[in-house]
C-alpha cells in the first residue's frame, strides 16, 4: 500500500441503473415526466447498497473512492444541468458521503461532453476525473479548475487503435501519443490513459496497449521530471 493506490466505490449509478431499468429512451422520458419519482426509486435503491459501500471503505481504506455514471454523449450531455442539479446531484451527494467524511478524494468515471456537469461534480467530492474525451475543452478547464481537479485520459477515448490499424507505423503511434501528453500537460493536473479497443482475442489489440503502456510511462516520466 505504500508504493500502490486503491480505490474502490460505486460503479455505475445512479443513471445508468435507471436506464438498466427502464431501458435509454424509457429512463429519460420517466426523468421528463415524473423525476419525483425516479428520485425516489433511486434513493431508496442507495437506501438499500449504502450500508454496503460503507463497508467497503471501513475494511479496504481507499485511497480514491471511484465513481462512475455515463451522462453525457460525446458532443452533449443526455439531459440538462438542472435535471443534474435537482435530481442527481443530490444522489451523488449520498453515494460520495463516505469519501467525504474521511476526506478521501473522488475520482469520477463519465464519457462524453462532461463540461457542463463539472461544477456540480466538484461539489459532491470530484477531484480527478476520466476520460475527459476530446470533445471537452481541456485548457479551458484546467484553467477553470486549477488547483480543484485533475484530468485524465483525452486521448482518443472509443476509437484509438492506431491509425491504418492493424498495419500501423508504431513511431507515428507513439509519437500521437507524445503529442498528447505535451499538450495535456502545460497547464498541469493531467494524465495520460488510453484504452485500445479491438476484436476479443485479437493479439494486435495485446501489441497495442503494450506500445501505449510503454510510451505513457516512459515519456510522462521525462515531462513530469523523474530521474529514476
């Protein structure tokens, strides 16, 4: 534990239960018509697992308490900011309470155009967040959030096999992701994740996160200063 970091926390909740549920389209029209409701039926589901999550952190001591709930397209979130503010945010309130109370930061699983919902992330306990896709403005927000919350990932989150995959030039492939990392970067509160996506059992999929493994690690540690 001295030389490693553990997180552990709820997965996916409280939207993407609702729409488990009820199906996409069933879940935003229920959160249009009646999110009295869908309130309700959420809390008492976080009624039933919290005592549950607070074990978790009582036996495992976290250094991170990992959430993770995909709101949000890649251009646009699924629903506004004030179904956020009314609805969720009280929900993540509650599952980000043990985190809280032990002064443990949050770290926050969300796809897509996150942006507008960062305020409110911020709120409830969110101090690093992934994969912050490309359709965020990075800069931006790390100027807006300097010193608050930390970015990770940026990097062709969903689509980055490497281009002309599977006959792929690995410098060009790894100088994409040099050219992330440099620009990540500057502005601190950054890091670098990516995540190859492929046929199951392909093995080119296996050389490929090999390849960006080997990149991340090495050059993030020439830019971030380490000398060992």
């Amino acid at each position: 534990r001295n030389e490693s970091c553990l997180s552990v926390g709820p997965h996916f909740a409280p939207f993407q239960e609702l729409v488990g549920l009820m199906g996409f389209e069933g879940g935003l029209i229920a959160l249009m018509e009646d999110p009295d409701e869908v309130s309700a039926m959420l809390n008492a589901m976080i009624d039933h697992i919290m005592p549950h999550y607070k074990k978790l952190f009582e036996v495992f001591k976290p250094d991170f308490w990992h959430m993770s709930d995909d709101t949000c397209a890649k251009t646009t979130p699924f629903f506004s900011p004030e179904v956020y503010e009314e609805v969720f945010l009280p929900l993540y309130m509650r599952l980000a309470e043990p985190a809280r109370e032990a002064g443990v930061p949050v770290l926050f699983h969300n796809c897509g155009y996150t942006t507008p919902f960062l305020e409110f992330m911020y709120q409830f306990g969110v101090r690093v967040t992934e994969p912050f896709q490309e359709s965020n403005d990075i800069r931006k927000c790390q100027e807006q959030f300097k010193g608050r919350m930390s970015f990770v990932g940026h990097w062709g989150w969903g689509q980055h096999m490497p281009k002309n995959w599977p006959d792929f030039d690995e410098e060009e492939f790894r100088q994409d992701i040099r050219n992330t990392i440099d620009e990540c970067s500057v502005c601190g509160g950054y890091a670098f994740a990516g995540f190859p996506i492929g046929v199951p059992g392909d093995p080119g999929v296996k050389r490929a996160y090999s390849i960006m493994r080997d990149e991340a690690h090495w050059y993030g540690r020439k830019v971030y200063g380490y000398t060992d």
